[in-house]
C-alpha cells in the first residue's frame, strides 16, 4: 500500500532522514520507533506532504506522492494525524468532526452514516458532541483528532504519538480504536514511545535512529531484538522527533 523508498529529507540545509524505507501493506498495522529525536515525526511529514523530500520515492498504491501537496495525498486516503492534539479548540465536537470532510461533497444521510461508527468507536464524543473541543480533557481531544481523521474515511491513517500524555485507562481506549480500525481494513502507520504497546498490537516494525533505519522485522520478534535496546541506549535527546 506504502512503499518509502530510499528517502532524505530534512529542514533547509539541515539533513535529518537518510536513504530511509519502509513498506505498509494493506490492513496492517506498523510500528515505527526510536528515540526521542531520530527523525519519526519528520518521517510522517514527508509522507503526508507537509515537507518535500530530497531524494528518493514515495508510493501509495501505487501512485507517486514524493513532494505532492497536502490534500492531494488526503485526497487519496492517507491520513495524518499529528502529536500535539491538533484540533479547533474554539469549535465545537460536532464541527470538528464535520470539519474533518473539508472539501468532499457528500449527503446529510452519508455525513450521518460515517458520523455513526465514530460516535461508536469514542462514545464520549457523541456525549459532549455540542460542547467546545478546548474545554474537553487531553484523552478527549487526542480521540477527537483521530476521530476527525476517520469520518474523512482513510485507507492508511499515520498516528504520531496517540498516548502522548493520556491517563492508562485512556491509553487504553485509544489502542482498543487502533486495533478496531485495523479490522475495519484501515492499514495504520503508528508513531508511539510506548514500545512495548505498540509492538503487541503491530504486525511489523520499523527502527529508526539518528535518520537511518537501523532495523526491521515482524513486531513479535523485534520485542525480544536486541536492535530495540540498542537504538534506546544512552540518554534521551532533548530535541523533538
């Protein structure tokens, strides 16, 4: 479904990717992990179309998306969600969420059919449907940033940190969503610092250090890698990934 291949890319004369690749096939979920730092977030905005690449390809379903522009990838199902809960905070739930269709030209009765299954895959999100998105709580508004991506009816969704400071329990609502999508056939690229949850609900996983992929394989087998300690030896990196 995703094929990187052999990407650079960086910000102005700053290097940060080197010669990275990877694979998503359809209906999978793959884990890519690393230290704080390593170049992931860079990663999904080279994908997303956010930042052009270097060097070297990028296709999605076979079609060439390297250095397309933002909602032209959107517009061919692959979708980014970005850390940092990127929602309209002065918007309500229900307009967050009908906001997420911006630029399809669909029905009341279709925008009600897809609204459906959201308010069923976060139900607190139907219940608070008419409040303001910034009075919600940072579990409730990291649901709403995946919900919004979801309504828009995504092929492959790219998720950058979705447990980023959330309550275990919410950590928890949020990974039950990951795994429900992927048996609806949405194939998820997953950004995540909490390996080891990541790793058990992954089919495949990528390693990512210092900009260069230093290991791959299946997600069960790369728990008891020693690549995994390796790329997290040392102290953390203060900068930001």
């Amino acid at each position: 479904m995703l094929i990187v291949d052999s990407v650079d890319a960086g910000y102005g004369h700053v290097g940060v990717l080197e010669a990275v690749s990877l694979c998503v096939q359809p209906g999978s979920i793959v884990a890519l992990v690393g230290r704080n730092g390593a170049g992931k977030s860079t990663l999904l905005r080279v994908i997303s179309g956010l930042i052009a690449p270097t060097k070297g390809g990028i296709r999605f379903e076979g079609l060439d998306i390297a250095g397309k522009r933002p909602h032209t990838i959107v517009n061919c199902g692959l979708l980014h969600v970005a850390e940092g809960r990127r929602i309209f905070r002065n918007q309500t739930v229900a307009d967050n969420l009908e906001l997420g269709l911006y630029g399809l030209t669909i029905s009341r009765e279709e925008y009600r059919r897809r609204l459906e299954p959201v308010y069923s895959m976060f139900p607190i999100l139907r219940e608070r449907r008419d409040q303001l998105a910034g009075a919600l709580s940072g579990g409730q508004q990291q649901m709403l940033a995946i919900a919004q991506a979801v309504i828009r009816g995504p092929k492959l969704l790219m998720l950058d940190e979705p447990s980023l400071g959330l309550a275990p329990i919410l950590v928890d609502q949020v990974f039950d969503a990951i795994v429900s999508l992927r048996r609806s056939g949405v194939a998820i690229l997953l950004v995540e610092q909490m390996v080891e949850r990541a790793l058990e609900i992954s089919d495949y996983c990528y390693v990512l250090q210092s900009g260069r992929m230093t290991a791959d394989g299946a997600a069960r087998d790369m728990a008891r890698s020693d690549a995994l300690r390796t790329a997290y030896m040392g102290d953390h990196d203060s900068g930001s990934n």
